[in-house]
C-alpha cells in the first residue's frame, strides 16, 4: 500500500472510528488521557507507516498499537 493511500485509509478511520477508539482509551487511561492517546497512536501510526505490512486491515494494525501507548500511558510514575 502506497503511503498516501495508508494515510488516507488512517484519516477516513479516525473520522469512523475515533469515538471507539477514546471509549477503550477511557477504560484503560481515564477519561483525562484518552484524547491525548488516541490522537497519539494515529500521529505515531502516520509518522511509522513505513511499519505496516499490509497484513489485515489497518485498523486491526492500529488497535494493538493504540492499546500498547495507552496501557504505557496509564502506568504509574515514580515521584521523587
């Protein structure tokens, strides 16, 4: 897949799927988090396209990714 077609599939997803994405973002992150991490992972998905193989759909390759940076996103951090 070309990577204007990649980015062009990755927009029309955002625009359909955006809301189920922030939903699983939601009950991972909370609520605060989920806007930031789900516009995150297609910034990083558009930046890394070069990554996407053409194995399956493009969003079974997003949903993995979104949730990886969010589970990341959510972790507790060390105060010193």
């Amino acid at each position: 897949m070309l990577k204007r077609d990649l980015i062009a599939e990755l927009e029309a997803l955002y625009r359909v799927r955006y809301r189920q994405f922030v939903r699983v973002a939601t009950a991972i992150a909370g609520a605060e988090r989920a806007h930031d991490v789900v516009q995150e992972a297609f910034a990083r998905a558009i930046r890394s396209s070069g990554a996407y193989r053409g194995e399956g759909t493009v969003e079974a390759w997003l949903w993995p990714a979104t949730a990886r940076l969010t589970f990341c996103s959510s972790a507790p951090t060390a105060e010193f």
